[in-house]
C-alpha cells in the first residue's frame, strides 16, 4: 500500500453540446472544485491537466493553459494524455506529486469539446499507428467494436439484447436525477429497442454520445486536511494504470492481433481484470468491499463486462448480476449511480475525474437522490487506447 491523499474539492461543468471551447469548460470545473474545498487559486500548489487532443496546441499543453485562464500564480506544471484514461493519469500524477512532498495541494482539471458523431483517428496518414489501421483497413469504428464486443458476449455468455436495454434503463433513471449529465430523461426497454441499429446488435441507445464538459479535483497532502480542519476526507488509496501483460490473448482494439500463447502460457486473467486487481492489491480491499462502481460504459454491453472485470460476479455472470437488481440504487453493488456515460457521452479527458467526483459525493453523503446509502469505498474503470488501465479506489 501506498499513502493516503484526500479530495478536498469536486466540481464539473455540466455536460452537453454548448459550443465553446474546452478551456471554458475547465475552468469552470476548477472554479467549482476549489469552491467545495474552501479554497483559493492562489493557494494551489500545483495543476495537472488532462490534454485533449482536439484542442489544438492547448490541449497539448492543458495543465499550462488552465493555468494562464486562471491566472499565472507560479504553480507547478504537469500534462497528462492517456486517451480515455488520461484523467485517471492526471489523479496519479497529482498524487505522486502530494506523496513526494513536492506540493500539499494539487488541482487536477480536465476538459474537452468533441466533435459531432463519433470519435475519427487524428488526421493525416499513418500507417505505423495501430488506431489509423483498425478504421481505415479493418472499417473498425468504435460502434463497429462495441457491436463486435456485443456479439461476443451473447455467443459467449448467453446475453441477449434485452439484457443491454436494461443497463441503458437503470443509467438513464440514474443520469435523471444529475444535474451534469447530458440526458436527464428516463428510458423505457421498449425505446432501446425502438431506436435506430447503429452496429447490430447494439442500438443508438445502447451507445454513448461524444460529448463536452469538464471535471476537476482539489487534492491534498493527509496533513494539510488536517490543518484544515478536514477529520474525515474522503481519501484515494489507489490508482492503478496498468498496461497488459504478454501473452494478451483477448483483441482489443485498438490492437488489431494478439501475442501468441503458443510458447507461453496465457495469463491467468485479462488486461481489464488486471486493471482491477491492482488497484484492489494497493488499496488493500476487495471487490467485496465496495459500495460502488463507475465504469466506463462506452457500450450497455461493456458495462456487463466490467461487472465481471472487477471480480463484482464470476466469468459471464455480468448480464445475471443486472437481471437481479444487484448494480441498481438500492442493490449491492451500485454500478454507474451518476448515469454514466450513457447520460454524459464521452468527453474524453474529463471522465475518468467525472467518475472520482462521483465517488466523492456518495462518499460524503451529497449525491441527493442518487445517494448510496452507507457508502464507504468506491471504485472507478475505464480504459484508454494502447493499453492504458485506469482506476481509482477512493475510501472514507
């Protein structure tokens, strides 16, 4: 186990399509995150920002130009990209900063405006980047992977098309009651499947929107909490950013081949199921133990994936864990209770720190009507391209 750093402070921009640049949704999540936490900018020590990509030169540089929007008070520098996991990076930094005692208060902000539809490569010609090749030699977009992800876990598993409707339904009444979510309007089954066929079997609204927003977090040394007057923090004891390990047998795109096991024994469990498990052997708990998940629901049927990635049942008992009720308010294991990105879409350095905001406020008891009752440790998961892990264990 590693040490302690405490989340003083959580704030987003809502999410949605309002058209202005990611630098304004940011700073506004910084602005609210140091509300919570009763402090100033000036007071920060350091800032870690999550790039994006879209953004042009800023967003290469996002931990700087949040910086100058807010206004240049000397703090440390840090920018992070990770893809989806890049906020999941940026908690790391931050943290590793606070534990080295290079600074007591780290903000942590990232923020993206996305494009309309779904995400393309980055353009130009590149033969040499595995993401270029699965879209322009494999026409593997990322709804043609959530379906091909789909389909396995039905030839697999038994999972069936009502079966992913039901998770676009609990996160749909969950994303209602959120007051950053993009989609705050209850869906029935039925409209699932009424909705148009985007990659068979999935639907339109089986998929996640591209999405803007902003998300950031006011993190702190355990002692300066104290000082401040902070007995009970909420505290992140983990950050697990894993990469696979050889032979990795499953496909993951963007990787469009897997190592042989021909001369070596496959691992004893996936790339995703590693993720997890790090983060569990650092925090020291387990999946038992948790109050709650967010997970990164690019698809309804990835969610189920997760369920079985961080040990919440067994191998292909995903969809039999969701038919039960166990992952909906009130189960026991409440899975995306913000709505997830089925109510947000994706704004790509921003959620993985969305989804640690999330556990704040359920960990601090003011998550309203979402709250989780009893909440004591949290879990986050997603996954960026290139084999980037990405959780968090955040406890109180």
């Amino acid at each position: 186990m590693t040490g302690e750093v405490a989340v003083l402070g959580a704030g987003m921009h809502p999410w949605g399509k309002w058209g202005r640049g990611f630098v304004e949704y940011g700073v506004a999540a910084a602005r609210a995150a140091l509300a919570d936490a009763g402090l100033e900018w000036r007071d920060v020590g350091s800032i870690v920002g999550a790039d994006t990509v879209r953004g042009g030169y800023p967003g290469y540089v996002a931990g700087a130009t949040f910086a100058k929007a807010l206004g240049w008070q000397g703090a440390r520098v840090a920018s992070v990209y990770a893809a989806c996991a890049s906020g999941a990076q940026a908690v790391a930094a931050a943290r590793a900063q606070i534990l080295a005692g290079l600074a007591d208060v780290v903000l942590v902000v990232g923020a993206d405006a996305a494009p309309k539809g779904f995400f393309r490569p980055a353009g130009g010609d590149r033969p040499d980047d595995p993401d270029w090749l699965r879209f322009r030699v494999l026409g593997a977009t990322n709804p043609t992977y959530f379906g091909l992800y789909a389909r396995r876990r039905m030839a697999v598993h038994g999972d069936t098309v009502e079966d992913f409707a039901q998770v676009k339904v609990k996160n749909a009444a969950l994303g209602a009651l959120n007051p950053y979510a993009r989609y705050r309007k209850r869906v029935s089954a039925e409209e699932v499947a009424a909705s148009a066929v985007v990659a068979d079997p999935l639907r339109l609204l089986d998929i996640c929107a591209t999405s803007d927003g902003g998300a950031a977090l006011v993190l702190s040394s355990m002692e300066f909490a104290r000082r401040r007057g902070v007995a009970e923090a909420v505290r992140i004891r983990a950050v697990s950013t894993v990469t696979p390990t050889y032979p990795n047998t499953v496909l993951d795109l963007p990787d469009i081949a897997t190592d042989s096991a021909a001369a070596v024994e496959p691992a004893d469990g996936t790339f995703r199921a590693s993720i997890a498990r790090a983060a569990y052997e650092e925090a020291g708990v387990g999946p038992e133990e948790l109050s709650l998940a967010e997970v990164y629901d690019l698809s309804t049927a990835l969610e189920l994936q997760w369920y079985e990635d961080l040990g919440l049942c067994g191998e292909g008992e995903g969809a039999k864990l969701l038919r039960e009720g166990a992952t909906a308010p009130g189960g026991r294991i409440p899975v995306n209770t913000s709505g997830g990105l089925a109510s947000f879409g994706e704004a790509v350095p921003a959620q993985a720190i969305a989804q640690v905001c999330e556990l704040t406020w359920q960990l601090r008891g003011d998550a309203g009507a979402r709250q989780v009752q009893h909440a004591r440790v949290g879990i986050t998961a997603n996954q960026g391209l290139f084999g980037h892990g990405s959780a968090v264990i955040a406890v109180r």
